[in-house]
C-alpha cells in the first residue's frame, strides 16, 4: 500500500502535528507501507521520504504562529506531487489549513482521510462554515485527534467522526538524565513562550516555592524578554532557550517534576506524555486535553496532578506536592509509564492502517 501524508506546516520547525506526522510516517513505514510526506520545508527535508513543497511564512493561529505554505507555487507542487504519485490512500492533516492540505482536498486523487488536530478558538470554522462543509464532503473518513477537536469540528463539518488520540514514540524520549545542579530540585518547563502556553503562570508560582529549587525554562517566543525582565530578581530561573532533542529529553529526565501550565487551546496533551515517557512526574494545568491525556476523564488513578488552569497560587501547591511527597512521585511516574503505553505511536500506526484498508477495500 502507497499512503501520501499531506501536512500543511513547514516539517523544519518542531510543532504538535508535524511530530505526529513524522512519527506516524516512521510507524508506518515500519510496518511495511510506502510512506511519501508532502509538505512545505525550510530547508533540505529532514528525511528522505519527505518531498519538499517549498518554504514556509509565519501566520498568527490560535495565540501562536504556524508556518504554512499558502502561495501559488507551493500548490502546483502540491497538485503534480499529487497526480504523479499513485497514492492507494492520501491522508490530509488538519485539512481545512490554506496550502497543501485544502489543495489535496479539492485535488482527491485517491480516497481520503482527513485528520483534525485543532481545539480552542478557530474562526474560520465558524465564518466558514459552508466552506468547510463543502470540502469535508471529499474526505471519505473524518478523525479528531481528541473530543475537544471534534466538539470544535463539528460546529461546522457535521457527520460522522472518529476519535484517534495522538500516539507517541516513547524510546525516543527516554535517555540519560542531565547533570543537575547539587542539592537542587528541578522543575522543567518546555515550551513557546506565548499566552497560551502558561509560563507567566508558571513564573507567578515560583514566588511560592521552596528556594532550593531551580525552574528550567526551555523554549523562546514572543513573552520571553518580558518575562526575563519581570522575573530578573529571581535567580532560581534558568532560561535556557531552544536546545536539541536530546537534551530536552535528557533535562525531562533528570526534572523533578515537570510543569505544563497551559491556560487552554490544547486538544491533546502530547507533551505531557513526552515528560511521563523520559521518567518525569507531571502537573499540568485542568484543561480537557490534558485531563484526557492524564486520565483524570476515566475511572482510574490520574497519571498527573492538574490545578486549576490560571492560578499561580494552585499551581504551586502542586508543585510542592510533588516535590516533597517522594511516594506520590514515584506513584506518578508509574502511571505515566502506563499511560504513554496506552497511547503509544504503534497503537496509532495500527488504527490508522484499520481505516486504510477499509477504504482500499471499498473500491476494490
């Protein structure tokens, strides 16, 4: 089977969907199917099955910035990709996005799958509605990431959908811990520095925690120079900016606990599967995607701690929790292992394959 992955965000720059594609595209190519990405690229494309469909732009969504691909040329790449490669299946991630994901929509070259991966404030679901509508008629199976990405889809696209968590790629995430300063305690954060994201909440809290403790802060974005200057006094605050894979890992390894403060627009919590696959015990705040991520939706013992979302003072008390309560720790830690096995990248490679054979066998 010849499956084509459409990803609308440039596969240079680290971001939620373009790690789900790259890591569905190596399950599956382990699996045995012929994997081509089709997507923009900054650059030379990180791997060889990806085929580049030109640069990126920076374009504001959802209180962060997505580099897309919506100009002309980067569309004929797209429509000659699709026509010249005899794909049995083509699967569009978020497929209402401008640029190669509403081009491979309107194309269909083949039967489709179309992957929702958005949650939070989406205008253009609202204000176009029959757009939307219009195009999510050529998908032949719709699937959201999460339900808060599927309440989201269908206030415009009705019908029907099905729910398939993100996966994740746990042996990439576990590794040697990093030295840690002595006689410290790590809490981590990684991260954009934007809204969205919590760290200002984060910073807040700090002010409530014990002095022996340091704050990693990985990651960059438009809040990082003011927050180092409101937060300057505070010596406990490493700002660490954007470092490689393999030593955010191994900084998740050695975190005594590991902090996603996000105040909402999330619709799955990969990364706290990520710190909870590298060993890390996990607070988070309580919104929906990271409450299903943790477990906190079922009847089982949550695999994170999850104040309420906004509240500097809670987020605090949870922190501290986990870093004096050694026991609760450890019992977070064995949860978290639990749940990044549940939600395993082989899990998802294997439920997608379900409905790409479906479709090929439809048609046979």
């Amino acid at each position: 089977m010849r499956v084509g992955l459409i990803c609308p965000y440039s596969m240079s720059i680290p971001g939620g969907v373009q790690n789900q594609v790259m890591g569905l595209g190596r399950a599956l190519r382990a699996r045995g199917i012929d994997i081509e990405v089709l997507a923009p690229t900054d650059g030379p494309p990180p791997e060889p099955w990806i085929t580049s469909l030109g640069p990126s732009l920076l374009n504001p969504s959802n209180g962060s910035v997505a580099p897309v691909a919506p100009n002309p040329p980067t569309q004929l790449r797209a429509i000659r990709a699709l026509w010249d490669d005899d794909f049995d299946v083509v699967h569009v991630h978020e497929p209402l996005c401008p640029g190669p994901a509403v081009t491979s929509v309107v194309m269909k070259t083949a039967p489709m799958v179309g992957t929702f991966h958005a949650a939070g404030q989406q205008p253009a679901y609202k204000y176009l509605g029959w757009l939307a509508r219009t195009l999510a008629r050529r998908l032949d199976v719709k699937v959201a990431v999460s339900n808060d990405a599927k309440a989201l889809a269908e206030e415009a696209i009705p019908g029907d959908w099905t729910v398939l968590f993100n996966g994740i790629e746990a042996d990439r995430f576990r590794s040697e811990p990093w030295e840690r300063p002595e006689g410290r305690r790590v809490v981590l954060f990684v991260g954009r520095h934007e809204e969205r994201k919590g760290l200002a909440v984060l910073l807040d809290a700090v002010g409530n925690l014990p002095d022996d403790i340091v704050v990693w802060v990985v990651g960059e974005g438009p809040q990082t120079d003011e927050l180092r200057a409101r937060h300057s006094h505070d010596r406990r605050i490493e700002w660490l900016g954007r470092v490689p894979d393999a030593e955010r890992n191994a900084r998740m390894a050695a975190a005594d606990v590991f902090c996603a403060p996000s105040v909402g627009g999330e619709s799955f919590g990969v990364i706290l599967l990520e710190a909870m696959a590298a060993g890390a015990p996990v607070v988070a705040s309580d919104i929906s995607g990271y409450a299903a991520v943790a477990g906190a939706l079922e009847d089982t013992q949550p695999a994170a701690l999850l104040p309420p979302a906004g509240d500097p003072v809670a987020l605090a008390a949870a922190l501290r929790k986990v870093l004096d309560d050694t026991e609760m720790a450890a019992a977070l830690r064995r949860e978290g292992a639990a749940r990044v096995e549940r939600f395993s990248m082989e899990r998802l490679a294997d439920a997608y394959l379900d409905l790409y054979a479906g479709l090929v066998r439809s048609i046979d």
